[in-house]
C-alpha cells in the first residue's frame, strides 16, 4: 500500500491511535511511529511528524521537550480537548465496525 493512500485513507485511524496512546502517557515521533507499524500501517516520519504538529496547534495535544541521551526530544500528551475528541470517536468506532465487520 503506498504512503499516498495512507496518508488519504487511514489517516483519521492514525489519529485516533496517536490521541488514544497520548491519553495514556507521553509520546514520541519515532515510538507511535513503532507502535502503528506494529498495526500494519506503514508510517515515515514525514506522515507522523506533521500529523503530531497539527493535533498540537489544534489543541488535542501539547508538547513537552526533554533532554534524552543528549538530544532533545519532544513528547506529547493528550490535551483535554484531545480526550473528548477520543471520547466521542470511539461511539462513531463502535458503530462503524458493527456495521462494517457484518
């Protein structure tokens, strides 16, 4: 599957999977990248990077910087806005794969 479909089809899944591990606890770029290739999805830091940087500035994630191994690295987290966002997908989900998964 090339990363063009990806990007126009599963991105919305992808989303929705980098809000629900950032609800759980800080994430980065290169470990959610691990994470959905670990769910067949084949992901490029030029699909996971700008995905991060646009639910950060749509305020379903907020940034947090720190020193690992002497590198800077910046982790998310799930804002309030991005749990209730979450919330109300995960009914939309249910009602998609009961209804997809006949």
């Amino acid at each position: 599957m090339s990363d063009i479909v990806i990007r126009r089809f599963f991105l919305g899944f992808i989303k929705i999977h980098i809000l629900y591990h950032a609800k759980e606890g800080p994430v980065c770029g290169v470990e959610m990248m691990k994470e959905l290739r670990r769910h067949g999805y084949s992901v490029s830091p030029g699909l996971i990077y700008p995905t991060l940087h646009s639910l950060e500035k749509e305020s379903y994630l907020k940034r947090k910087e720190a020193v690992v191994r002497g590198k800077m690295r910046k982790y998310y987290e799930a804002t309030e806005k991005g749990v209730k966002l979450l919330e109300k997908s995960r009914g939309k989900i249910r009602a998609l794969v009961k209804e997809v998964m006949k």
